[in-house]
C-alpha cells in the first residue's frame, strides 16, 4: 500500500508541476461532461414537473376525450382529427351502463373557460375553469375534498345550484370565512358553496387549483349540452385489470360511436403512461443532440489527453530512466503514468459535472420547474471520466514503461 501510495503521489505531483497544460486538458473533458449532465438536469427536471402534471388522472385511470393529449399541429393532424364528433353525455351514460361491474366507476366532465367567481366584494380574475361532473369524475380525477363535500346523486338529477371549489378560489374570494355553506355568484348565478377541494399544487408555476366543480345537469343548465365535447374517466378496480378494460372500454365506445370495422378511432385514449411515452418520444431528440455532441467533445478530449500524455513522457523520459535504473518495475511506471491520465480526466469530469447541475437548475428554474440531483447521471459521468482515462492514457502509459532505461539515461 506503500508503494502504491507512493507511485499516485509522484503522479499528482507531475500533474501539480504543469498545471496548465494540466487545465487545458482538462477543458474538453468539462465541455464533454458539462454537456451530458447540463441537458439530464434540465430534461429531468422538466420530466418531474410533467409527470406530476399528467398523474392527476386517479389510480388505474384512463380518459377518454375528443382530442389528443398531446398535438404536433400539423396539416396533417388537423386533417384527420378536425371531423372528429364531439362525445356527449348521452355516450357516457350508454358507456356506463356497459361498463358496470366491470369498471370501478366511470366519471364525465365537461369545461368552460374564463369565468369569474364573486363573493361580496371579492370576485376572482375571469380566468376560472369550471368543470360539470358526474359523481365518478372525483374519484377518476383523484379531486379530494378538504372540507365540506362532494355532490349526491340527487343533487345532479334535481339540478342542484351547488359548487365546490378549488383551494385558489376558495382562497381568493374567502379570507377567514368557512367557505362551506356560503353563496357565491358565478356568471351572474347564484350557487351553494358544498365543499373546497385539497390543492393539487403546481406545474411549471402554473396552478393546478384554478378551478370549481359543479353538477352536470346545472353545467348543461347554464351553458348548454353541446357548447363543449365530454370527457369520459374509466377507473379500474386494479392494475391487472387496467390494460383488458381499456381495450374492452375502446371496443364498446366504437360500437356506441358507430365507427366501422378497420376504421381508426374518432376519439382520443388518454393515460399517465401514454403521456410519459409521448413525453419521452418528445425529449429522446434532444436527449440524443446533447449525446453526440457530448461524444464528440469527449473524443476530443481524449485525444488531447493522448497527446499530453505523451508530450510528458517525452519530457520526463530521463526521469523514467532513472526510476528503472533504480529499480522501478514496468508495472509501477505504467500505473504512475495511467493515474495520471485518469486524474486529469476525474478532475475534468469533477468541474463538469458541478458545472452541469448547476446551469441544468438555473435554466430549468426559468420554467418553474422543481430542482433535482440525477445521481444516476453523476455516477455515468464519473464513469466516463475513468473509460475516458484508462483507454486515452493506456498508450502512453505502455510507451513509459516499455521505454529502455540506458536509451532513456541518455536522452537530452
């Protein structure tokens, strides 16, 4: 241990010795690493905030609505899905005599934009969603409420005037009362505050809160049947049974839909695990940008540590044939040399990294995104350092120690 000790001081301190040529060196490897973990950092945290966003459908739910989730905008999308029939109530309720038994629940919503709500002289921005629902939709939309309650039954067949609100209303319009049980206008009607919702908090700064639920029947009152397509939840009563009620789900809405055998779906299948694919669909691009470009910075710098490496055995050959004159094995001159070219390649990792994470945070902190740490992207970096230095300074390293110490004892 000694020896071995010995033989990594001796190659600090050459390093130490040249310490510019030492950081120049070590630049590609920064740029390389910085790049790789600057871009995880970023499409990690931009992943946390996005998968916190598209969970909000419950456990073992899917939806299904009339537009995709996720949309390129072009002619040729547009084309396919602009005819599409808007899904109606009357489909939900055909579904969900079908679905009994077989589905946990099946909920419906419908939405509108832009409403103000008002409670004395406290009124919000018009930017409030509402959203009609059936009773399933709370269960479906994991919506739980923090004081007060949901809706009844009886309540959406009488069309009842009743409202429950997000934590952001809620907020807004209520200082220190008890929202439950007070009366709020909303669009120039006047609705029984029956519950407030828990918040869902936010993505990308964005909140998840802004919105009030109220009856479908009351919503259809107020806005009409047809003014927007439905929304249709499915919960599942487990994970097993997720995947076969889908496609039970797809085939009974087909037959309620009337399209015809070979012909594509006219309504769109939404779960969390289709918007994480498309997500990932989405950044695997960059994700593989960023990698070539790392790669190529990385190969970069690792023929700059070949070539320093080599300069210094150059250099320092009367010093190699001193320590074989001495004694020194092949064996000590070849590690002295590879740990010399695995410290410039660590230490140049060590910068990017800490570089990386940073500038990764900082710029995904202009999207409100959430700060993470990619260990898994550290421990890769590290790695590559280690490859990177092994397999650039093993030539070298082998050049070193092969070198004939008489021949080197006279080298000027």
């Amino acid at each position: 241990m000694n020896k071995l000790w010995e033989i990594i001081k001796v190659a600090f301190s050459s390093l130490h010795a040249n310490k510019l040529r030492s950081s120049l060196t070590m630049l590609g490897i920064i740029v390389g690493i910085f790049s790789i973990i600057s871009i995880s950092t970023i499409i990690s945290m931009l992943q946390t905030s996005i998968e916190e966003g598209v969970s909000a459908l419950g456990k073992n739910t899917f939806q299904l609505q009339k537009w995709p989730s996720v949309r390129t905008g072009s002619p040729e999308e547009r084309a396919k899905i602009r005819n599409r029939k808007d899904i109606t109530v009357e489909e939900y309720y055909r579904l969900n005599e079908k679905l009994k038994g077989v589905a946990m629940s099946v909920g419906a919503e419908q939405w509108n934009f832009g409403v103000r709500i008002k409670y004395g002289s406290e009124e919000t921005n018009p930017n409030v969603s509402i959203s009609g629902v059936t009773i399933g939709a709370f269960s479906n939309n994991n919506w739980i409420i923090e004081s007060g309650r949901e809706f009844t039954q009886n309540e959406i067949n009488s069309v009842e005037e009743v409202i429950v609100l997000g934590k952001d209303i809620a907020n807004t319009v209520f200082d220190f009362i008890n929202p439950v049980g007070q009366e709020i206008w909303m669009d120039g009607h006047k609705l029984r505050v029956i519950g407030v919702l828990e918040s869902q908090g936010a993505v990308f700064g964005q909140s998840q809160d802004n919105f009030a639920i109220i009856p479908i029947t009351t919503y259809q009152k107020y806005y009409g049947k047809r003014n927007r397509s439905v929304n249709i939840t499915v919960q599942a009563f487990d994970r097993e049974s997720y995947d076969n009620l889908i496609e039970v789900t797809e085939g009974y809405f087909r037959t309620i839909r009337k399209v015809e055998p070979g012909v594509e779906n006219d309504f769109d299948i939404r779960s969390n695990e289709q918007m994480l694919r498309q997500i990932n669909d989405i950044t695997a691009g960059v994700r593989i940008g960023s990698y070539v470009i790392a790669a190529i910075a990385l190969l970069a710098a690792g023929v700059g540590i070949m070539n320093i490496m080599l300069v210094s055995v150059t250099e320092r050959t009367k010093e190699i044939g001193i320590r074989k004159a001495i004694g020194a094995k092949k064996s000590s001159v070849l590690f002295q040399f590879l740990v010399e070219a695995v410290a410039l390649s660590l230490a140049g990792g060590f910068v990017g990294i800490i570089l990386g994470i940073a500038a990764g945070n900082i710029a995904g902190s202009f999207l409100d995104a959430k700060a993470v740490f990619p260990i898994d992207w550290v421990i890769i970096g590290f790695t590559l350092c280690v490859l990177i230095g092994v397999t650039f300074g093993t030539y070298p390293a082998y050049k070193a120690s092969n070198l004939d110490p008489i021949e080197a004892l006279r080298y000027e």
